[in-house]
C-alpha cells in the first residue's frame, strides 16, 4: 500500500497521533490497515491481563485488565478528505476505583473521596470524532475537528498512542499534567497546516471524566487551548501548547486550571530495531494555589519486532497525596521515579502479538513520606499482552 495523507493535510498519515496531535513521520504504523474504493480504514488495539504489587505501607495488589480499541477511516474528496474516529475501552470493567499506583492521584472513584496512589480506569467510549481537512495547495490545508468525545489541541500524543509509551501497561505519574483532557466530552478544533508546521485551537468541556465511565458527560464548551506543532525532520516532532480548563476535578468544580506543555518525540528506524523518545514538561497554574510541574522522559526500543525494552522516568510535584482529613492538601512533594520493562511477542496469529512482561518502578521522594511510604518502595508488575 503507497503512503496515504494525513487526516488534516498533505503530509503522511505516519504523522497523525492521538486527536489532532503528532508524531515523527518515520513511526511504524501498528494496526490493520485496508483499502476500499475512496475509503482508507485502519484498526488498532491493545489488551493487558496485569499483576499489579505496589510496594510498602501504601502499596496495593491487584489482577486486572487495560484496552483500548480504535478505528479510523479516511475518504478522499476532490479537494480535502473526511474524516472518522472512534475508540471504546473495556477498563470499567475493573472497577471504579482502577488499579494500585503509588503517587498517583487525580479524579474519584465514588464522587465524594479523591483517588490516591490509584490510577483511575479509562471511560467506556474514548473517542466519537469526524473531521473535515480542505487542501489550499499542494503544501498546506486547514481542518476542523470536532468530537462528541474527543481531545482538544492541548499537551503532547497521549501516552497509550506513543510509540514511546503504548507498551508500558501503567499511566506516567504527570498525566494530569500533560494528556489528561485526551477523553473531553465535547470539542471543537479548527487548525492550519502548512509544511512541516501545525497551528490549531480549541473549545471543550474542561471537565475530567466522574466515576461512571459509561455514561457521556456533556456540558458547555468553557475552557480553550491552542497548540503550535513543527515536525522539522521525519524523525523528529515538537510541540507547545497552552490552555485553560475552568473547572476540570469534580471535587473542585470552582477551581480553573491554566496548563502549558511542551514536548519532543524522536524517532528512529533500522533494519531490525524501531526506537522512540520522548521528552515532556507540563505546568497546571490552579487559581488560588500554587503551580506545579511534571517532567518525563520515555524510551522505547523494539528489536527484530520481538523483543521490546521500554523506560519511563519522572519528576512530578505533587500536592494530593493526603485528604485534609491526614493532613494539609496543600502540602507539594517532590517524588522521582524510574521503571524499566521488557517483553517478548512470543506468538502472532494474523495481525496480532501476543506477549509476555514485565517491569519494575524504584521511587525518590523526601524523607518526610517514609512515615507513610515507607523506605524505598519497590513496583512491580507481570502481565499478558495482545496487540493489532
């Protein structure tokens, strides 16, 4: 099959990451891909069976499931191209207060109590988008995007649709702080392509998610951002934004967020190895409080398309590691982490892997949490993998 364009231009459908974010142009391109008259279709999925043992005091184990399941369709027109999104996941099924994770905290599992040292399932429908791209010349277009659930032009691909992330089978500890709107229930984005250069903005629903991931979560498009994206090299994809979010925790709904993210994904390709990395920083300003930052880095190497090793490192200041019931929720700490993973594909059937791994997450964090976290805490996980 020839090289096909992007949704929102001209350029190669390599590019187009989660949303309208994207990604160096030399990314493999996982999934089914199939061609029918003007259509252009692609499915893409990944299932994890996971054992979860978060290390001391606060620590948790747990068996569960994580997936996401996509479909994208291209039509090409006289003059642009039409496109469709869609992407469900089976998380709910794991229950409403998600998994173990130690220092990770955002959103609530009962409406009332936040989550913390817990990663909160993915909602049901992920995904609902139609976009229309109307090329101006050979070089540039312009595009609107628009989602019934979809992801505004704000923060770096998402962390499951990076090549870099996708096979570590936990959330990074700054989601909330670089691709937590990637589900919105409600977005519009209109943007313009020129080259190698992106500019796009966009109207959502600033509010997170609640706990019944089943249900779609409309209300007013109150909160906007806007992103500059520049792919300078095939292999290289860099990316500022910044937004605010009016009123996006359920427990805070009078709490407005300011957000700025900016990141670098590079990508290589060789005979027998594919590897990717990204760097990330973001910054949430909430109004009356102090901000705080999250950096990351990413790696991930996949050698004779069998054999793949993947990293993630992070520096997330944190301020909701306690309810006001333990202590001040005001409090910021400083927490480090670093996790290494592999995994061999050991069988295909069709266009699918199946795979075995695992991993293990070391922690760095003030001396005044070991009361509650205890002394250097060690994460480990196993787990099955399917993959398209």
């Amino acid at each position: 099959m020839g090289a096909m364009s992007g949704l929102y231009g001209t350029y190669d459908m390599s590019q187009d990451s989660s949303g309208t974010s994207w990604q160096p142009e030399s990314t493999a391109m996982g999934g089914r891909h199939t061609m029918s008259g003007s259509w252009m279709t692609m499915w893409h999925g990944i299932a994890n069976l996971v054992y979860d043992d978060q290390g001391g005091p606060r620590g948790d184990t747990k068996t569960f499931a994580n997936s996401m399941l996509m479909f994208m369709g291209r039509r090409e027109l006289p003059v642009g191209a039409l496109g469709v999104r869609m992407m469900v996941s089976a998380d709910p099924l794991m229950g409403s207060n998600g998994y173990p994770l130690l220092f990770q905290t955002g959103e609530t599992a009962d409406g009332r109590n936040p989550l913390i040292d817990r990663q909160h399932p993915h909602n049901f429908l992920m995904e609902a988008a139609v976009s229309y791209a109307q090329t101006l010349a050979p070089d540039s277009s312009v595009f609107v995007y628009t989602g019934l659930a979809g992801e505004p032009a704000l923060g770096p691909p998402t962390f499951m649709h990076r090549f870099s992330g996708v096979d570590n089978p936990v959330a990074p500890l700054g989601h909330h702080w670089l691709d937590s709107t990637h589900i919105t229930y409600g977005v519009i984005t209109a943007g313009y392509v020129w080259n190698a250069v992106k500019v796009e903005a966009s109207a959502f629903n600033g509010r997170e998610p609640d706990q019944n991931r089943y249900r779609v979560e409309l209300r007013g498009l109150d909160s906007w951002s806007t992103r500059l994206s520049v792919n300078p090299t095939p292999d290289l994809s860099l990316q500022v934004s910044y937004g605010r979010l009016a009123s996006p925790e359920q427990l805070q709904p009078e709490v407005a967020v300011r957000r700025t993210t900016a990141s670098v994904l590079y990508n290589r390709r060789a005979k027998d190895v594919v590897w990717q990395t990204t760097a990330a920083f973001g910054r949430n300003e909430r109004e009356h409080a102090t901000s705080s930052d999250a950096w990351l880095l990413e790696s991930a190497v996949v050698v004779s398309d069998v054999h793949t090793v993947f990293g993630r490192a992070e520096h997330v200041t944190k301020d909701e590691l306690f309810t006001p019931e333990l202590s001040a929720s005001t409090q910021a700490y400083n927490v480090d982490s670093l996790s290494l993973g592999y995994i061999y594909d050991f069988s295909r059937w069709h266009r699918a892997r199946f795979g075995v791994g695992g991993s293990v997450t070391a922690y760095r964090y003030p001396s005044a949490l070991n009361s509650v976290y205890g002394s250097g805490p060690l994460s480990t996980l196993a787990f099955l993998r399917i993959k398209l």
